[in-house]
C-alpha cells in the first residue's frame, strides 16, 4: 500500500488518456488492489503498471472515494 500505479486507457473509446504517478494504491486483497485515480467510466479492461512498468492489476469498476476520487479496483 501506498505505492503509486499508472494507467493507460481509453475511456468510451475516446483517444487514449494517461494517468500518470498520482494513482495511489490505498487497499490491497488477495484478488484486488484499491487505488484512487482520475480514470473514466468505460477504461475497464486497462492495464494497471508499476513504476517499472510491470502489469500489475487489469481496470475493472470504480467507487467514489474521499473527494470525489475515483477508486479502481
């Protein structure tokens, strides 16, 4: 936890959008990780990368968070 992810996505297929470094990881289960981002309805299926770049988790649903955050999972 509190380690940072990146996401590649094309939300409702609009043109691809990054969401870079600001997408904290702040629960992690067995099967799921937690994160606030600022990624869009319609990104499911985007990978979720480490800072080196590795796949860490896929973008299936969202929840709002504290602030109005996006939390993937």
């Amino acid at each position: 936890m509190g380690e940072f992810v990146n996401i590649i996505q094309h939300p409702r297929g609009e043109p691809k959008q990054l969401s870079l470094r600001d997408n904290q990881i702040v629960d992690a289960l067995e099967r799921f990780l937690h994160y606030e981002s600022d990624t869009r309805e319609g990104s499911s299926g985007s990978p979720v990368f480490n800072d080196p770049w590795e796949v860490v988790a896929w973008w299936a649903s969202t929840a709002l968070g504290a602030g109005g955050r996006t939390q993937a999972r």
